[in-house]
C-alpha cells in the first residue's frame, strides 16, 4: 500500500452548480475570523499573535522547505481572511520568529466547527471514510457534536495526506504542483501561501484569468501533465474546476483535495476522473483551445489507462 493512500470517497449527485461553494474573497484586513480549532491557541486580541503550533501538529513530508519557519520561539499573526466558503475558510497567518528575519506566510484553512454549517456533501464522501470504533461511526451517522468534529477532522486529515503524497511526487520530478501541507492540528490545516510573499496577495484562479492563445495551451499542457501524475498515483481530483486552479508566476498549481478519489478502489472512479476531464476541457474550449486538443473522452481514456484502469 502506498504512503498516504486514501481510503475510497464516494459522493452523492446535487443539483446545484459545482461553483456553488465558492466564495473567492479578496484579503480583508482586519476581518472578524472564524474560533480556531483549540480554544487554547487563539490568538491574543491585542496583537493578533499567538504561539506557533508546529509543536503539536503533524507535520509535512520531509525535508521540509527551507522558507518553513518550525522554530519553538515563532508567533503567528492573523492577518486576515483569503477566502470564505460553505465548509472551510482560508486565512492569511504570518510565522515569524521574534527580533529576527525569519519569517514565512502560511494559508491557513480552518474546516467548519460544529457550532457552523456541516459540509453540504459530505454524506457521500464519508461513505468511504469509516472509523474503526464504533462510537465513532455512530456519532458521525447521527451528527452528534462529537461526530461533526469528526467529520471535520477528517476532511482536514484527507486533505493534508493527498497533498503530502503529490508534494514528494512533484518535488522528485517538478510535474505537479500544489502547496507545501505545512501541518495539521484538528481541523486547521496549514499550507504554503501561494501569491507575492511582499503584498500578501493571493496568486489568482484560473477562473479569474483571460490568457491569450500560447498562455493558454502551455496552462492547458501543465494540467494535462498534472492529470497523468494524479492518474498514475491512483487519484483523481474528483472536485476539479478552474476554481480550484491558481496560476503563480506562469506555474499551474492545484488547490482544494479534500475529496480526492481512488480510482482504482472507488467503483464510481472512473466518472469521478471523467467529470474533472469535461469540466475543465470546457473552461479551455470555451477562451478558444482548439476542440480536437480537449476532447474530454480521448483524454479521460488516456488517464484511465495512466491508472491501469485500461
């Protein structure tokens, strides 16, 4: 079995549009965040500082990148909110150590406690998600505060092992990009902040871009690429839109795993990988790549056979 494999996810049909979570905020400075995960750790309200959690966490794959402040003595400063959604939100926290230049910007994600709204789709995902004890498994059916923590957690915990295992196959081979998983505590999942470390801008979707014609066959190529490294690691996105793309410094770089699929052990797999190859093929016909380079069903059989599905 492979290191951070991933249990099956399935997930239930909805009607409503895929965008419907999404809800891209330009950094607020000084707006009201949502409780942190650990009571303990919230930051004080005078400064906006806390101490770095790094000593409790579960920390990302090593080596770990040089800009990753780990120092004990670090403080971490809330400096606003990236971006809001239904089941998660993203904010801004800069490490540093004080009296020192050391320091680095982290996207901080922080799933839903259960004093907030529980995931919109989360009973199909957690269908492939189950815990041994049984305690658990009754109160995540029955939604019990205990059990929504849970779920929550475990949302968190999915999302940092997919990226953990794309970040060591991209560092090897510089095919697949997606942010350092910094850590994970709980619920809050820390990452590398993609966007100008100066301004603390954010890089931006794929959605928000028009690229001209060569910008857009060499964004369509990264992602194609990308695709095959996530099909030959038996995953697909199973989320995947340009919503969920940022483009930093020409560099395609895929966000938001969650719900990332088995391929090969979920029965339903295949129409995960299927349904990302249309939604994003139709995003890159629409600005104007040529039809014949998108064909959604060509490239969904090439992915499939990258799985060993084929």
């Amino acid at each position: 079995m492979r290191d951070h494999d991933l249990p099956a996810l399935e997930r239930r049909s909805r009607g409503k549009s895929r965008f419907d979570d999404d809800e891209p905020q330009f950094l607020k400075r000084g707006r009201p965040t949502e409780p942190l995960a650990d009571p303990d750790s919230e930051p004080d309200p005078a400064t906006g500082e806390r101490w770095s959690s790094w000593d409790d966490a579960v920390h990302g794959p090593q080596p770990h990148p040089a800009w990753l402040v780990t120092e004990l003595a670090a403080k971490d400063t809330e400096l606003g909110v990236l971006k809001t959604g239904k089941e998660a939100d993203v904010h801004l926290v800069r490490r540093a150590v004080p009296d020192t230049d050391r320091s680095c910007l982290l996207a901080v994600k922080r799933y839903r406690d259960p004093e907030h709204r529980l995931f919109h789709r989360d009973a199909g995902y957690l269908e492939g998600r189950r815990v041994r004890r049984s305690r658990e498994n009754r109160a995540m059916a029955g939604r019990t505060a205990f059990g929504r923590q849970m779920i929550a957690g475990q949302w968190a915990a999915a999302e940092f092992a997919a990226l953990s295992r794309l970040w060591e196959i991209g560092a090897g081979h510089d095919r697949i990009a997606v942010p350092y998983p910094v850590q994970v505590r709980g619920t809050e999942l820390m990452l590398e902040f993609v966007g100008d470390a100066e301004s603390g801008e954010a890089a931006p979707r794929l959605a928000q871009l028009r690229p001209d014609p060569a910008e857009l066959r060499d964004l369509w190529a990264q992602l194609v690429e990308a695709l095959r490294v996530l099909a030959r690691a038996g995953y697909a996105h199973g989320d995947l839109s340009p919503y969920n793309l940022l483009v930093h410094q020409g560099r395609l770089v895929v966000i938001d795993l969650p719900q990332v699929v088995d391929v090969v052990a979920n029965p339903q797999g295949p129409e995960f990988l299927a349904r990302d190859v249309r939604v994003v093929g139709a995003w890159f016909a629409a600005r104007g790549l040529p039809t014949e380079q998108v064909d959604p069903g060509v490239l969904t059989g090439e992915l499939l056979h990258e799985a060993g599905l084929r």
